[in-house]
C-alpha cells in the first residue's frame, strides 16, 4: 500500500508557476450589461438581433458570462497593455486627449490633455480611460481608443488593432470588420450629445495597427520622412465616414432604441428555426421561441 501511494504521488505534476498562472487567469469573463448597444456587437460577423436585447429587457434573464482559456486572457491583456503604452507615448507628446483617472484616490480629470497633477490629492500618476459616445438618433454606443491632437482644428479619433507578427507583416489594408466598426464610431460620434463631440473630427479617422512581436516590417516611409528608422512596427490606414455604409447598422440599433422608448412592440429576430447554428448558442433561444413573445414589429420589412 505504501509503495502504491507512493507511486501515485509522483504520478501528480508539481504545482509550479505554469500551473498557478492557469489556474488563475483560466475562468469565467463577466458578461458586459445589455444596457447599452455597443457598436462592436452591431459589426459582429452574423448580423445583429434587436430582439436579443428585447427579450433579455422583458425577461430580466442575464447575459452568459464567457469562458476564456489562459491563453486567450494573456492575449487579450497583451492588446490592452500595447494599446495602453500607445496612449501613454502620445501623452508625453502631449498629444492624447481623454479621461484620466488619479492612480491614487480614483479621480477622473474628463476630456483633456494627462494633467499635471490630480486636482483631488496632488498625485501625478494617471491612467487613460476611453472617451464613450452615444447616439441619440440610433441609441448605439461607442468608446474610442484614442483622440489625438496632430495640429489641425479637431482631434482626429484612431482605433488601436495589435496582430500576430505574421498577419502584420502580410496587412496591405484594414480587415473589413475594423473598417466597418470604425466608420460606424464616426458616425455616432457625430450623433451624440456629447458635450466635446464638437471637437472631434467625424469626417474621418485612422486605424493604427501595431505587431505582438518582432521589429514589424520594412518601411521606406519612415525614411521619407527624415527619420533613421528602417523598420516599423506599425501601420495606418485613413478611414472616410461614409453613413451609407452603416445604414444597416444603425437601423438595427435604433430598433432597440425604439423598443425601450416604447415606440414599437417586440421585434422579430433574425433566426428562422430554433435548430439554426445561431440559434442553437443564443442564451435566450428558449423565451425566443416559446410563442410568448410573438414578433409585433418587422424592423427587416420582410413581410413576414
């Protein structure tokens, strides 16, 4: 008994940091509220379901958190901290305009340059929390990565996309989800009530793509412009607002908008059959389909 005890024991791996860092960073990620219509679910591969958020309105059911694997959470912190840096760089340009919030007593300095020092205790560490807009004519909502002062009238808004080495190098335009997306954020900042939108440039706007490792690319333009660098680990690409291509989306989420202003009934969804892929990994698929909540506006114009 001894010698068999003794041999399941070593049979049971060492607890060594690995194993500690994905016992720690595997698990449950907490569901964004439905509150608001976010612009990154509008431009979801898979189309957008007004009815989703209806259902979830009536039904007081809450959103599913999600699972995330250790190597999905490193590569999501590994995007925030680069996006991070990238902001904090263009702070000491003096050149990043957002919400600063006071790393010691949590005070937000709103819309401005990084402060001095914290108005509340003195303090002269800040952390940059993105500036977020809302439509009032669609209800759909953004928070965009950064606001930069480049010397014109307006602060120009620009998306930050970190990528695999690989898919970096190979990146001759902006994925069409991310152009989409950013075209929307115009639009919206446009549309909002914000009490600074006004000084922000919504004809157009940048992504700014940066590589997770390696030098990025060879790049002649830096060289154009005077500098010693032959290498650069980032790219950029000029995005024009067209509102004719998110027509869609905003029509999508002004259907919610209307919902919750009492404006139209329940909408319809855009699942066909409950057996459908889709429908088969919607949290609320159940209350969908059970005939309580029969569809009353046809947002699609499908005639159905």
């Amino acid at each position: 008994m001894v010698v068999f005890l003794k041999k399941a024991k070593e049979l049971v791996p060492k607890k060594t940091a690995k194993f500690f860092l994905h016992q720690h960073l595997s698990g449950f990620e907490k569901a964004r509220p439905l509150a608001l219509v976010h612009a990154s679910e509008l431009t979801r591969p898979g189309g957008f379901c007004p009815r989703y958020y209806a259902l979830h309105d009536v039904t007081g059911q809450k959103p599913k958190d999600q699972w995330l694997s250790a190597s999905e959470r490193m590569t999501f912190q590994i995007g925030r901290d680069q996006e991070k840096n990238i902001v904090l760089w263009f702070a000491d340009m003096g050149r990043a305009v957002c919400h600063w919030k006071c790393v010691a007593c949590g005070s937000v300095h709103e819309f401005c340059l990084r402060p001095e020092k914290c108005k509340v205790c003195g303090t002269r560490k800040f952390d940059p929390k993105e500036v977020r807009f809302t439509s009032t004519k669609t209800g759909a909502s953004c928070g965009v990565d950064m606001l930069l002062a480049l010397g014109g009238p307006r602060l120009i808004p620009h998306e930050i996309k970190t990528m695999d080495k690989d898919q970096f190098k190979a990146l001759q335009a902006p994925l069409a989800e991310h152009k989409w997306r950013t075209n929307l954020y115009l639009r919206i900042i446009a549309e909002s009530d914000y009490p600074f939108a006004s000084q922000i440039e919504t004809s157009h706007g940048y992504i700014l793509y940066t590589t997770k490792g390696g030098y990025g690319c060879a790049d002649p333009e830096v060289k154009k412009w005077g500098l010693s660098d032959n290498f650069s680990p980032f790219k950029e690409f000029e995005i024009e607002r067209k509102d004719a291509d998110t027509k869609d989306l905003a029509k999508s989420a002004k259907v919610v908008k209307d919902f919750r202003d009492g404006k139209v009934g329940m909408p319809c969804g855009i699942c066909s059959w409950p057996t459908s892929k889709r429908a088969a990994g919607c949290a609320i698929r159940k209350a969908c389909f059970s005939g309580d909540y029969p569809p009353e506006y046809d947002w699609k114009d499908n005639g159905k």
